[in-house]
C-alpha cells in the first residue's frame, strides 16, 4: 500500500501548486486508470491501483491544471510511481498521429542492396574477425523479402571468420519475429531449444518462442567466439536478443547496461481526450532465468563504456584465440613434472577433454583464464598447489644490522615457558636455510635458547603456513641425537627422476633438545607445506605426539613453469615425500596422534604433559611404538 499512498500524495500535492478553476473532465483519471490497469503487462503490480485512482480522481484540484502538457506531466508522475516503471507514460498531443510502420515494397535489387548497405555494417578485421552492425532487428516478413540476398551479401562473408563481434549498441528497434531468426543462426538446430517466452497482457495469452529447425544459409559454428556489444542505447527486441544469447552462454556481453526496454510498447488514447497512456503490453520473460530484462536492462559480462566495447571484445577473441595452445601446454607441463606421475597422467587428460568440450570457450580475460584454469587443476588434482601463479622473482637477501633481525625474530617467533618447566615455542613459516643460516646464532640466542633446558616441548604450528623445505633436516636435527646419523625422509623429484635421502645434521648451531624428552607438535587445517614435512618425519620417527587437526594436505615447495610464451605461469610441486612406507602425505594431511579442535589443542597438550610429571604416562614418551599413543590418548580422557 506505500505506492498507493505515494501515488495519492503525488496527486495531491502536485495538484496544489495550480489553478482552482477546473480545466478537464473527472473521468479523465478513471479513464486513463482502466488503460493502465486493462493493458499492462505486469498486473500483479497494480494490486492497489484502482483504489488509487478511485482516491485521486476525488480530488477535484487535480484537475484544475490549466494546461494539458502540465497534467500530463502530473499523471506520469503518479502512475511512474505507483508501479515502479518508467515506460509508463501520460502525453498531451491535440495533434498526434499514429505512426503506422512502414512496408517493404517491392524493390529491384539495386535498390534491395542500397537498402542493406545503410541498415547492416559489414567488416572482416584483422586476425579474420567479422563485425557486423545492425541497427534494427528485422522481423520474419522483411526477413522472408530480403532473406537470399542478406545471406548472399552478409551472411556468406561472416560464416568463414573465427569469430564475430555482434553490435547492438546503436540498435533502440525492431520486431519480435526475428528474435528467434537471430538467436537460431548461433545455436544447434536440434534439439529445439525454448528461447524466450512473451507474455501479452491484452490477450493474456504467453507465446514461446523457439530456435528454427531450417534456415537459409548456414549456422555459425557454435564453437567459434560471439561477442555482443551493447550500450544504454540498446533497446528493445536489440536486448530480447543479448540476453538470450548470454543466458544460452553463447555470447559474451561487452558494453554498457541496456536500456531496459520493452518486447512491446503500444500508445493509447484515453477516451475522447488528446490524452495518451504510454504502456508496456506484452514481457518477455526468460526461461532460463525465470525473470526478465526489461527495465532493469541486460547486464554486460565485461563491464566497459560504449567507446570502448569493440576493441576490448577484439581483446576478448585474441585472447580465445591462444587458450587451446595454453591449455595444450599446461597439459603438457602437468603430465611431465606432477610429482605423482598417475595423478598427472590423469589430470593432463581429463584438461584436454575439458578444453575440447569447450570449458574455456567462454574466459573473458587474461585474469580471468587463470582464475577458472586454477579452480579446474584444484578439482581435477585434489591439490591446492597445483596452480597458477605469478612469475614474482624472489628478492635477494638483505643485509641487515643485527639489531634488525632482533627485532624480526622477536616478531616471527613466540617462545613460553609454562608449569613444570614446558617449553612452548611458535613460528608461522619456514625459512630459506641459506637464509637462516646467516642469522642462527641471532635466533639461537634469542629463541632457542628460551625453550632447549625445558623437560618439555609444544610446538605450535596450527599457523604455519610453510615456505621452503631446505631448513626442515637442520630444525628436525635439534630433536634427535648427535651419535647416530638418521634418514629422516626420501624425496622423489619429478623432473629428475631421483630420489634423494634428506638426513638429519651432525653439527648444529647452539645446543640439540636430544632425543629423550618430550615433544607435542600442534596443528590445524591450516598447517601445510614445509611444515608438513617437519609433522610427517615426526610422526614417522615417533619422536613427537601431534595434537589437534587433520593439515591441510598441501604439498612440497611447488617449481614455477612458463606456459609456452603466453606470459601465464604455472605452480606444479614436483617432489614427494618417500611413500614405500604409507600413503602420502601431499593431498591428503596428516592426522594427530590425538584429534582435537585447533583451538582446544594447547591445552590438551598442556594436560597430556602435566599428567608426564605426576607418572601416569611418562613411560610413553620414551618408546616410539604407535600402541603407545593409544595407551596415552586413554590416560588422557
């Protein structure tokens, strides 16, 4: 009821600001009410209206506009605002005359040419696109004239191009009747596909409209790239047509928002008044989408001014134009260099098939391909990894004074000691080893030697995110005894072949935590990479209990690959972890020892170590059998 009152109000006070002396007949408002309300396409928005009017045409002072242009103005304002539509309109014209459409004649054809070459805009630009320029939709009888000879002189020159640029922008007219002329030249001919709906008001009747089984001439490829330039200017039947196409993801959409217009739009006299009632008759209503785009518009896939839309859809095909051979060598690289060779095998082949089926027919942007192409390897692979990436060169190291790095270890790393002497440290990323190298005896002393005289250690990696695997052997070391040289991990290496021992450390800087005490590692979903090789050999060794959360399933540090000289890059991890042993770790995670939420895994850790000290449990952390854990999950619940 808020339009209804709107609607009164604006009547009301608008009227206020005229003459009181009655210029025109009561009924008028009454009248014009029942156009409207008899006409409309959307009915169900003028629940209220009748009332409205009923209201409004009470209101004598309305009426004593002196001028009809100046009512008529008043009217639209009131009923534009009622229904929420700008089509509406109320006009004052003592002079109109219906505009009656004009009919094809009969023309020899000289003159049939002369009329194609100022209506349609034909060119072949560079790289074999055709652009073609219509500014009005023509319907089916002007279609069934001129049909031969617009396939002869048109059609025949657009279908060997390898895309077409279709331009709407200048297009504000047209029948309905080519709609489905228009739409069936771009899709299959079987099966039938339901393209639009258009319902009438007048006759309350909804007539489905359906691609074309036969044509004259030929169909243009499906496979080959449609972009549909459009503007505020383009209006109407001009619309019906991009939003079909987008809708069947046909056609991309380069432009501005269209009009928002209308399939049908009829003027009627109000009585034996020079008053006339502007009204949308007839909706199209999509089937796709359920909904429709009159008023609001079509709105474009590429967002981009008028001026500006066919050398960005010329962009758009070129870019089309080297996906294949992008997709081919992404195919190529991943088959070669995935550090699990079935898995890129499969992933390889099933890309292709993608690409044949024309997944990518429809990117819109360099941004774009890499965004969709990301996601597909992700589903495809089950790796977060395995993506692209930016070519970002690494950048040297910096020199320092000491002072600084202080300060940024302070920063990076997080060091406790709790109750019975527990040591608890805490760092979210691993660093390069050349690169620690330079500042171990920094981090020995301000970090390290925080923790290593405690009985115990938690070490907190629920926010690790991970970084190179070069500094895992040299960390791993600190827990495990000078004497004996361990094996802690082998790692397979795509590219090479190989397979390499990573080995634990005879000499480290600052003081080993030895094999003997206690170590509790937590983790989140959250923990990947590097870190997740530290928790892997961990667990694998028996020297640390894991508590919290599955890790995320990440991956080894991943190698950055050019996809030929297209300028887009791809992240593959090529290296794997030993799995003679056991499934891997590199997709999949690795679960704790003791399950529990992120959150709630330092003080479980904390409970599990307290209990060490009383006795109930110590005997565990001294053996690496994996029936211990057991026996300590049921200590400590």
């Amino acid at each position: 009821m808020t339009k209804v009152f709107f609607f009164l109000a604006s009547f009301v006070l608008l009227g206020n600001v005229f003459f009181t002396q009655a210029a025109f007949s009561s009924s008028l408002m009454v009248d014009m009410a029942k156009m409207v309300m008899d006409n409309y396409c959307s009915p169900e928005k003028l629940i209220g209206m009748k009332e409205a009017i009923g209201a409004a045409s009470t209101n004598t002072e309305i009426l004593n506009i002196p001028d009809g242009e100046s009512l008529a103005n008043v009217l639209s304002f009131g009923v534009q605002g009622t229904v929420s539509d700008p089509r509406l309109q109320v006009t004052y014209e003592p002079n109109y005359v219906p505009v009656v459409p004009p009919q094809m004649p009969p023309l020899p054809p000289e003159q049939l040419v002369a009329v194609l070459q100022t209506s349609i805009k034909l060119d072949i630009l560079e790289g074999n696109i055709g652009y073609l320029r219509i500014d009005h939709i023509m319907g089916e009888e002007v279609a069934d004239k001129i049909g031969p000879m617009l396939v002869e002189l048109v059609w025949n020159k657009i279908l060997p191009t390898s895309a077409l640029i279709f331009d709407l922008r200048y297009t504000g007219s047209g029948d309905i009747t080519g709609l489905s002329y228009i739409v069936s030249y771009f899709t299959k001919s079987e099966p039938p596909l339901h393209i639009d709906s258009v319902y009438d008001r007048p006759t309350n009747t909804t007539t489905k409209l359906m691609s074309l089984p036969t044509l004259l001439g030929e169909r243009y490829d499906i496979t080959k790239p449609l972009i549909v330039l459009t503007s505020k200017n383009t209006k109407g039947i001009a619309e019906d047509v991009a939003y079909c196409l987008q809708n069947l993801k046909r056609a991309t959409i380069v432009g501005e928002k269209t009009a928002g217009g209308s399939v049908k739009i009829d003027k009627i006299k109000v009585g034996d008044t020079d008053f006339y009632v502007t009204v949308p008759t007839a909706k199209s209503i999509n089937p796709i989408t359920g909904s429709t785009w009159e008023v609001v518009g079509v709105k474009p896939d590429v967002d981009v001014n008028a001026e500006d839309a066919l050398a960005t859809a010329i962009k758009i095909v070129q870019l089309r134009a080297q996906v294949p051979a992008i997709i081919e060598a992404a195919s190529v690289l991943i088959a070669d260099n995935y550090a699990f060779e079935d898995i890129g095998s499969s992933v390889a082949t099933k890309l292709k098939g993608l690409l044949a089926s024309g997944a990518f027919n429809m990117v819109t942007s360099k941004t774009d391909l890499e965004t969709k192409l990301s996601a597909v390897l992700e589903f495809l692979s089950g790796d977060k990894s395995l993506k692209i990436s930016s070519n970002t060169p690494s950048l040297p190291p910096m020199n320092y004074p000491p002072e600084v790095y202080i300060d940024l270890i302070k920063v990076s790393f997080h060091t406790d000691v709790f109750e019975n002497n527990t040591g608890y440290l805490r760092f979210d990323m691993f660093g390069d080893f050349e690169e620690v190298k330079a500042i171990a005896q920094i981090i020995v002393e301000h970090v390290w030697n925080k923790v290593v005289n405690t009985d115990a250690m938690i070490i907190d990696l629920r926010n690790n995110i991970g970084g190179p695997t070069t500094a895992i052997a040299g960390f791993c070391s600190y827990f495990f005894d000078a004497d004996k040289q361990i094996v802690l991990d082998k790692l397979y290496d795509r590219t090479t072949g190989a397979t390499t021992d990573l080995v634990s450390l005879s000499e480290l800087t600052g003081t080993r935590y030895g094999s003997k005490k206690s170590l509790i590692i937590l983790t989140s979903r959250a923990t990947a990479g590097a870190a997740e090789e530290f928790v892997y050999i961990m667990k694998k060794h028996g020297r640390a209990m894991i508590v919290g959360e599955t890790t995320s399933g990440s991956s080894h540090p991943a190698t950055t690959f050019q996809i030929g000289e297209s300028g887009v890059f791809l992240s593959i991890p090529t290296v794997h972890s030993d799995t003679s042993a056991g499934p891997a770790w590199e997709g999949a995670g690795i679960a704790p020892h003791i399950p529990v939420l992120a959150d709630e895994a330092l003080n479980t850790a904390k409970g599990i170590l307290n209990k060490q000290t009383t006795g109930q449990n110590k005997a565990f952390f001294l053996k690496e059998s994996h029936l211990h854990w057991k026996i300590v999950h049921i200590l400590v619940y």
